[in-house]
C-alpha cells in the first residue's frame, strides 16, 4: 500500500470519526452556526479525533522501535511488560502521594515503564534461546507478573476501580484540556525518524554495532527512552491500548520490508487509520452507546497476531 493512499483513507476516517456520536452532528450544523453542537464539536469530537491519530501514531512507533532494539517481530509495549510497568507506576503513585499531581503521575508512570522495559531487555540478554514466539511469551509473563502485583497492591489500598479505569483503553473521557499530553508522541516520532538507521544498526547486535564505532547502549537507551515516553503517555490520557504496536508493523514490514527509516511513515499512518476503524466500529456497532476501543482492537488484533504466528512458524518449517 503506498503512503498516498493511507493519507486519503486516514483523511476519509478522520472526517466520518467527527460526525459519529451519541449526538447527530452534521456538517450543515457547524454552517449553520448551532452552538451547541459547535460546541461539543470543538471540545469532543475534535480533541477526540487528534488523540486518535497521536495515540495511533505513537504506539505504532513504539511497536516498531521495539521489535528493532530486541530483533524480534513479535516485541512491543504490550508483550514486553512496558505498559504493565506504567500501570504500577500510576499505582505506586497514588499510594506515595494521595493528593497526587498529574506531573508526579507522568514522572511515575514514565519511570516505570522505564524501568519495566529495561529489566525486560536485561531478561532477554540472559537468554540464549530467542526463538520468534519464546520472546513475547516471556514479555507476557513478565507483563502478567507486573499486573498481578498493581491488583495486590490495588486492593488492598481500595484503588482497585481507579486502577481498571487504566485498564480499559477509551476515547470515551477524551476532551479539550485531558490529551493535550499526548502531544509528546510528535517530537518522539521526528527523533525516531533520525535515530533510524542507528537503530537498524543497533538490532543486528551489540558487536556490530561498536564495530561500526558507535555506542550500543546509548542507542539502545535512546530507543527504550522513546519507547517509556509514548507509552506513559498512552497510558495515562487513554489507558492500555493492546496489540496495536505490535501488528501495525509487522503488517508494514511485509510489503516494504525492515527498513526502518523507510517504513517510519508508514507504520504511522497505518496505526492511525487501524486506530480510527477500530474506533469507529465500537462507537457504531451499539451507537448511541460505544465499546471501549481497546476492546475493538484486542478482538481483531488478536486475530491478526494468531496469523502473523501462524504464518511465520508456516514459513520457518519450509526454510528447514
């Protein structure tokens, strides 16, 4: 698929994603001059809209910077334990400060899924088996692990219904003054467009890449930095938003290939208009009420990451 052709399918979304909602707004409406809808239009629907496309965009990129650092296809924020992490981190957050700000809550969270993402990449260097499926696996325990704890924690300190707020990733909540953190994801995606090549450089390995006579592990804390952004960010504006850095780019690298610098663009507009359809679909399917977009994009993300399995041990058995 080429770019155009995403930009006017990301461009043709976007435009119905505005005039989809419990309350009929049309185009005549806003020329018309209603206020009210105008209104809601402005605060809602548009904000709405733009957490889409930076959400979509972000977590595409972040799947993407992953599955490069760790050489494997099948690493992102969700099956490498870094989500999870900004979830304990919002957590721990709220237990060492009550009366917590949403600064000391971006701190928390991005500390963490710092962290987690380190210790994962710390966990995957003591391995020797790498196998393609055996990696994610090992993210999703650790993941699990994570999670398991921040319920513990949760429930016994009573914040178990502010937590599964996190848990649940919506555009629901989403208006003017609560994603304009979200923001973040642009400069993160302009950097990780420069930092490309070194990070193509840095997934053939650490011996390579100081061959070359460059820093690994400034690269590699580079990459896992914007990672930790992206996802804090996600996950404080919308919540967890699973699956989608993964598929989006390996669906990308099957027609345009690994490299990085290339498929950047691409990998985010694709997320994006896999974001809106996925939204789209949970706002109309029992419009006037909505599906949480997480769960729209779980139920076909999953499905797609059963083929992209599927297919790749297909093609493993015919290489031996």
């Amino acid at each position: 698929m080429r770019l155009w052709m995403l930009m006017i399918l990301a461009v043709i979304l976007s435009v119905v994603s505005l005039f989809i909602g419990a309350i009929d707004i049309g185009i005549m409406d806003l020329f018309n001059g209603d206020a009210d809808k105008i209104h809601i239009f402005l605060i809602s629907r548009l904000p709405r809209l733009m957490a889409i496309i930076l959400a979509g965009a972000g977590m595409s990129i972040a799947g993407l910077i992953m599955q490069s650092l760790s050489r494997n296809k099948f690493a992102s924020p969700t099956t490498t334990g870094t989500l999870d992490a900004a979830k304990l981190g919002i957590l721990i957050s709220m237990l060492v400060f009550p009366n917590v700000s949403f600064i000391q809550q971006i701190i928390f969270c991005f500390g963490f899924a710092l962290l987690g993402t380190l210790v994962f990449m710390r966990i995957l260097d003591q391995i020797k088996l790498k196998d393609a499926i055996f990696v994610p696996l090992i993210g999703i325990m650790f993941g699990n692990i994570l999670s398991s704890i921040t319920t513990f924690f949760a429930y016994e300190a009573d914040l178990l219904q502010n937590i599964s707020s996190w848990l649940m990733g919506s555009f629901t909540l989403v208006m003017a003054g609560r994603y304009e953190l979200l923001y973040v994801s642009i400069p993160v995606i302009i950097i990780a467009y420069f930092y490309a090549n070194k990070f193509t450089v840095a997934g053939l390995g650490e011996d390579f890449t100081k061959n070359l006579g460059l820093s690994y592990r400034w690269i590699l804390n580079i990459g896992l930095i914007l990672v930790a952004i992206i996802s804090s960010t996600v996950v404080l504006t919308v919540g967890v938003i699973a699956f989608l850095g993964l598929i989006v780019p390996n669906i990308v690298s099957l027609y345009l290939g690994d490299n990085l610098r290339k498929i950047i663009p691409h990998t985010a507009l694709l997320g994006v208009v896999f974001l809106l359809i996925c939204d789209i679909m949970g706002r109309v399917v029992i419009h006037p009420y909505e599906i949480p977009v997480n769960v729209t994009v779980a139920v076909i993300g999953s499905a797609i990451f059963l083929i992209l399995l599927f297919r790749g041990r297909a093609y493993a058995k015919q290489s031996n």
